[in-house]
C-alpha cells in the first residue's frame, strides 16, 4: 500500500470481520460502490491485518497474462501457481486471501467466483463500481457463491473519527434517545461542526486533504477532480452525454424548489420516459441519489412508485456543494461562504435535502417522496421523505428556517391520518416535540 495514502476508520471493516467469521469461505465477498469511496484501500488494509498472506489483482493495471489465466479455470493449481509467481506473494491455504479489485474489468474471473470457492482453499474479495459490475457482467454466468455489501462515502461519524473525535456521536446518540435538547450552545457547535462535513463531504481525498491542510481551497480542488472523474464514467455509460448533462444539473435544478426532476431543462426537448434507463444507471452507480415518487404512500411504497417522476441527488453532499459552482472560482463559491457563516437563506435549503437523502441512503433507507395537489395551477404540497416504518409509514420534511409552518406536513398526515407512525421535521435547531411532531437537528438524522 503507498505511503500517502491515509488510512481511515471505517464501518465496513466490522462487516466484513463478521463475513469472514460467518461464512468462513464458503462465499466471496463484493464490496460495490461508486468510485473514490476507498473500496480499494479498506480490502487491502483488510486482507493485509487479517490474513497470513494476501495476493492482490488490481485488474486495471493487470498484466495480460493474468486477465488469459481466467479463459480457462480448469486447472486452478496451474492457476495459483502462476499467480503466485507473478505477484512474488506465497498463498497458504485457510489462511490467504486473493482480492480482485476492479473485477469489472475482467468478468471471467467474477465468473471464476463459483469454482474458486468451491475449491475453497482461499478466501476472495471482489471490489467494483456497481454500475460498471452490472454492465460487465452481462454476458457471463453470475457466481450465486456472493456475499455482496454496499459501501458509500465516510458518514457523519466516519467523519468525525477522521479528526480525532470518537465521543460526540455517541452522546449524541443518547441524547436522541433519551429525547433531551442539548441547549443552545451546544447545539451551535454541534451545527458548526455538521455543516463543516456538509462542506467537506465523506470522500476519502477530501477528508484527508482537509485533515493534512485544513485548507477548504485545497478540498475544493479534490473534489473538482472526482467529479471529472464521474462525468467520465457517465460518458461512458452513455455515450450521448445525457447521463453526465442529468448529474451536472441536480443542484440548479433542486434550488428551483420544483416537484420533480425536469429532464427538459437538463436535456432540452428529452422527456423523462425516455431516459428511464439512464436513471436507473446513475441510480446504480451510486454517484447519485434517486428519490421517487410514491403516488399511493402507504407500507409498500415501492407498489406505487412512479419512475418517471423523481427527485436527484448526489451521493456526496461535499461533491453536492463543489458541483454548484463549478465553473465558477471556489472563492465565489456562495453556499461555502454562507455555511460557514451560518447565513444559509431558505433559497438554499436544499443543501440540507442532499444530505438528508445522503445520510437516509447510508443507513439503507429506500427513498420516496410524495407531493398533495391543492389548487388548479399544479400547486402541490411536498413531504420531502417518505420512509417505510413498520407497518406505516414515516413522513420526514426538511426545513432550513422557517420551521413553525409546516403545512406539508400537516396535509399529509391529515390526508393518510391510518397509515402514519411518526412524524419528523429535520431542522436546524435544537431536538424538541411539539405535539406530536418530533423536530430533530439536521445531525441527528442518522438516527432515524
């Protein structure tokens, strides 16, 4: 592993220890996600402390010899002899692990997955983007022999590990439960330090370009470079450029505060029933958020769904932010100015949506929204979330000030009164309910 890589506490590890304890190598595990998550820098930390030994297929710069050894598998001694030849790595067997890192690029050796368990003299990790897997893997048999675990950007808490603090969200935590406000002081420096990960994001680089320089400018320039790097990949996955034109257009897009996403002003003269399958690409690249419509919210949310009506996000808040004024200079960049100074007007609230579905989606949440026509000029009332909760269902509104008017809200558990079971309002002061409304500070929304 390079020396200037910084190496991060994450979650993911906890679950992998438990696969390898569970499954004890009778599956491979594949760790899917959007790139630059730190897929690639976990496993390797990973195998390295946890195994006797580790062998590593990183197959974007793979020779070619290793991608002609998986065009036949029929003899997998020849195959471990060869690997280990080549990577000057000794394999013990129950005690090594062989990783596959960038697996979409070689789908016969995901292939491979089934026979190479079976032997079952190694353990295997697999680690890809999930859009470019599911592409790739089109034309090979798709090993059943998979334990397959979604990894996203560093949380709230992965965050606040980074820079050294273990303790806040545990208290934090306690008091969500135990429903106690912290005070005023307190919760202002508790929305200081959300609004610096808003600002930052739970990109690894980033993280670790504010931890070496504590240099917002220089975070700003890391995460230029990783949205280049999706555009790209959007590029690829198709070649007319919509899919890049959609993601570029989220954040001008949401502040215009309207009910859906318009795939018109993104793409002039494209409809929305014509990119369905690009949504869904992007949806699965887990570079952005998708949240549909339930036409019918009730506990089977997904019966209702509408997928030509959506709202989108980008999975990363910090990429959210740089991707508002990327053509423009990081010092005219007005949402940084105004978070850091805590002047964030209400035009701007839907800095706080992002990271809403951001923080909902880490927790495995599955995003719907709904929207209650109330006039004949297509007004509507707007629950921002909508989430499955029991055997009812969870209405969540977002609100950046302003938060003593909630109409939305109140028609929406008015209009489907049997199927609620709580009601939030994530805001930016202090944990308080008010009747029966549960009002939660924007940090604690992981909590949910």
């Amino acid at each position: 592993m390079a020396d200037n890589i910084m190496l991060f506490k994450r979650k993911m590890y906890d679950r992998m220890l438990k696969w390898k304890a569970e499954r004890n190598g009778r599956t491979a595990l594949l760790i899917q996600g959007a790139r630059r998550i730190g897929k690639s820098t976990l496993v390797e930390e990973f195998a390295r402390r946890e195994y006797k030994s580790y062998l590593l297929i990183d197959f974007s710069v793979a020779p070619a010899e290793v991608y002609e050894l998986f065009n036949d598998i029929s003899d997998l001694n020849y195959i471990f002899f060869r690997l280990q030849l080549i990577y000057h790595v000794q394999l013990f067997e129950r005690k090594s692990v062989i990783v596959f890192d960038e697996v979409q690029r070689c789908p016969l050796a995901r292939q491979a997955i089934k026979h190479l368990v079976k032997d079952y003299r190694y353990d295997y990790i697999e680690t890809g983007s999930l859009i470019s897997v599911r592409k790739k893997s089109a034309d090979i048999i798709i090993p059943s022999e998979e334990t397959k675990l979604d990894m996203f950007p560093m949380d709230y808490e992965e965050f606040r590990w980074a820079i050294g603090d273990i303790a806040t969200i545990p208290l934090l935590r306690t008091a969500f439960e135990k429903k106690m406000p912290l005070g005023d002081k307190i919760h202002r420096r508790m929305m200081r330090d959300f609004r610096l990960y808003m600002l930052v994001g739970g990109m690894p680089q980033a993280v670790a370009e504010y931890v070496r320089t504590n240099n917002l400018g220089a975070v700003d320039a890391v995460k230029r470079d990783i949205i280049a790097l999706y555009e790209e990949d959007f590029n690829k996955i198709d070649e007319t450029g919509r899919a890049t034109a959609m993601f570029d257009a989220i954040p001008g897009l949401l502040s215009k505060n309207a009910s859906r996403y318009k795939v018109s002003s993104a793409i002039p003269g494209e409809r929305a029933e014509r990119v369905t399958g690009i949504v869904k690409s992007m949806e699965e690249s887990m570079v952005a958020n998708v949240v549909y419509h339930s036409d019918d919210p009730n506990i089977g949310l997904a019966l209702s769904k509408d997928n030509e009506r959506f709202k989108m996000y980008v999975a990363d808040t910090g990429l959210f932010i740089t991707l508002a004024f990327k053509d423009k200079d990081f010092t005219e960049n007005l949402i940084y100015n105004k978070l850091l100074s805590d002047k964030l007007s209400t035009n701007l609230g839907y800095v706080y949506e992002n990271v809403i579905a951001q923080m909902f989606r880490m927790t495995g949440k599955t995003l719907y929204y709904h929207t209650i026509p109330f006039d004949e000029n297509k007004k509507y009332y707007e629950i921002d979330f909508v989430i499955a909760d029991g055997h009812k269902v969870t209405p969540v509104e977002v609100k950046s000030s302003g938060y003593k008017t909630h109409v939305s809200l109140d028609e929406f558990c008015k209009k489907y009164s049997d199927r609620i079971n709580n009601k939030y309002l994530i805001y930016t002061k202090d944990l308080q309910r008010i009747e029966d409304i549960n009002y939660i500070p924007v940090y604690m929304s992981m909590f949910l």
